[in-house]
C-alpha cells in the first residue's frame, strides 16, 4: 500500500515509517524537522531511514533506503501539501506530527494551535480532496485531563482537559468528527499513554532523567513521586498501529470515526520507574522532590479493551526491558 507517515524524522513516526518499509509498502515520509528539540536527532534517525542530511532540500522529495520517500515540509504549507497528496494519492494517511510538550504548551501556546489544530486540519482538506481509505491520527492521554475514573476508557468525559495541549488535541478529535461526518473519510484517533524507547525525545521525563543522572545533576521529581504513568514501549505501540491498518471503521455512518485508546495498561509509579532507569544506569539519581506541576496530572492508565478486541492488541514489552533497551541504545547515542 501507499502509505503516508507525517512527523516521520520525529520519535513515534520514525520506528512507524521504518516498521511499515519493513513489511514491503509504498511509505511516503513528511516532516518540518523543527527544532523544539536538538534536531540532530531527527536528522539521525532520518539517516537511519537512507535520507542523507545534505540532501534535504524544503518541499524536495528526498529519496531514501528502498521503499521509502522523504518530504521536507510543514504542515502549515497547504498548498504544497495538497500538492503532495495529488501526486502521491496515500491510501493510508498516519498523522503523527505535532506540536508535543504539556509544559511547553504553557509558555508556547501559538505553535501548539498552528501544528495541532491547522496543521491537522490541512490533513484534512487533503484526505477530503483526495480520498484515502483510512486516516490514522494521533490523539493523546492528555484528554483526559484531571479525570479520576481509572483506567481511562474512551466513552469517559473529556471536555476539560488540564493542558493546552490536551486542549489542542480534543480540538483535533472534535474537527476530525465533523469531518468524518460531512465527508465520509474512514478515520482512527489513537489516545498514545507515555510512549517511551530508543530513538525517543529528549524533552520526555525518562530522557531527561538519564542525561541528569549521567551529568550527576538532581532530577526534579513533581509531586514528591506520588504519580503514576501507564509507559508503553514504542514497538508495542508500532504493533498497535500496524494492526489497525487494515481495520479502518465499517461503513456505518456512527463507526466512521472512532476513538482507541493506545497503551500498556499497566501504570507504573515514577519512584520505580526512576530505580529501573537509575539500576539499568548504573548510577543514582539525586532527587529533588517538587510539588505538581500545572497542567499535569497524577495517574494516567489505558483501557486497552477495544483496540484488543479489533486487533488482538497484546503489548509484550514489560518496563525492565523496555528501559534496558532505551539505556542500550542511549549510552551509544551519547558517546557519538
């Protein structure tokens, strides 16, 4: 299949791109490489992908290894990104760029509404004008915002969420609803629960987390530890993805659009995470224990039970091998 991928140099998008050359389809990647955090990571894992940092040119396509194209491009760009789906015609749409960061979002609001709101409803014009068999988005756990029914399920209330960029992203289910309504487009919106792994973003707690402990620097623990986050390994969460390919919603007008949850299921508390990393590390951390911080919230956990029932969903990594992979990968990142 022609497959689509946005946000393709960034975490998420990069192990998706690469999962999906893997199984022989067309993939098509998209990506403004900015630099909300060190963009030499997104340029690495692009060359991971066969796409040479000297070769990029804006609004080029940028040949990579067999099976994948590369497009430099934004979001914001409507013209040249219609341009792009008329040329390409995806079959597949997997929108996964965004503007990420719940703290940032506190002191950066506009990039949030440019990349989460317009850039995804440039998405949209596009999969309308040229159409798709299936849009798969990103959501967010962050929706949920300071709900305290546990484990979250999707039918739960989300029309007060705590960050900016939870609001952004229930903005982005509510636009993509009218859409779906007005113009039949087959869409999925996936609620990602705390993704973490090798190739991950720095500006993430566990990332942070090792680069402090590793510079014997204190790391700051909110909430004097009491939280609690369903982490999920990113390749449980590529599986995830992979299985709702070819599962778009049935023809029925009140299937077209639906919401999954996408996570572990199994919330871990901070303290425990932090004694994997620091074990895995082979260093303490120094902790500096903080109260919560605003926009943040103390628990979050998924109900998994309807992306299991459409897909067999069975995540397999548990957080002691998740993080010793992240770690097996980050002190060979650190020391290039």
């Amino acid at each position: 299949m022609k497959i689509l991928v946005t946000g393709a140099a960034g975490f998420i998008g990069f192990h998706m791109s690469k999962a999906l050359i893997a199984e022989g389809h067309e993939v098509y990647g998209l990506d403004n490489l900015n630099a909300y955090y060190d963009v030499r990571l997104k340029y690495a894992r692009l060359e991971q992908l066969g796409v040479k940092k000297g070769n990029l040119v804006q609004g080029k396509a940028m040949p990579g290894m067999h099976g994948f194209t590369f497009f430099y491009l934004d979001l914001m760009d409507s013209a040249n990104l219609s341009a792009l789906f008329a040329d390409i015609r995806p079959e597949v749409v997997i929108h996964l760029a965004a503007q990420a960061g719940v703290r940032h979002s506190i002191h950066h609001p506009q990039s949030f509404i440019d990349s989460n709101v317009q850039g995804f409803f440039n998405i949209l014009e596009a999969c309308r004008r040229y159409p798709v068999k299936h849009l798969v988005y990103a959501s967010s756990s962050s929706v949920y915002g300071s709900n305290s029914d546990i484990p979250f399920k999707e039918s739960d209330r989300t029309n007060q969420p705590v960050s900016l960029y939870g609001a952004t992203k229930k903005a982005g289910e509510v636009i993509a609803n009218a859409y779906v309504s007005l113009y039949k487009i087959p869409s999925t919106g996936l609620r990602f629960f705390t993704v973490y792994g090798p190739w991950g973003r720095p500006d993430m707690a566990y990332y942070k987390f090792a680069d402090l402990i590793m510079q014997d620097e204190p790391i700051d623990v909110y909430n004097d530890g009491h939280m609690e986050r369903d982490f999920t390994y990113v390749d449980d969460i590529i599986n995830g993805i992979q299985g709702l390919i070819n599962h778009p919603p049935g023809e029925d007008m009140d299937e077209l659009h639906r919401i999954i949850n996408i996570g572990r299921s199994k919330p871990v508390n901070l303290l425990e995470f932090i004694e994997t990393l620091e074990k895995h590390l082979g260093k303490e951390a120094k902790k500096h224990f903080m109260p919560i911080q605003p926009g943040d919230v103390p628990s979050t956990w998924a109900d998994t039970s309807a992306l299991q029932k459409i897909t067999g969903y069975a995540p397999t990594v548990d957080l002691e091998e998740g993080i010793q992979k992240f770690v097996a990968w980050y002190t060979v990142y650190r020391q290039s």
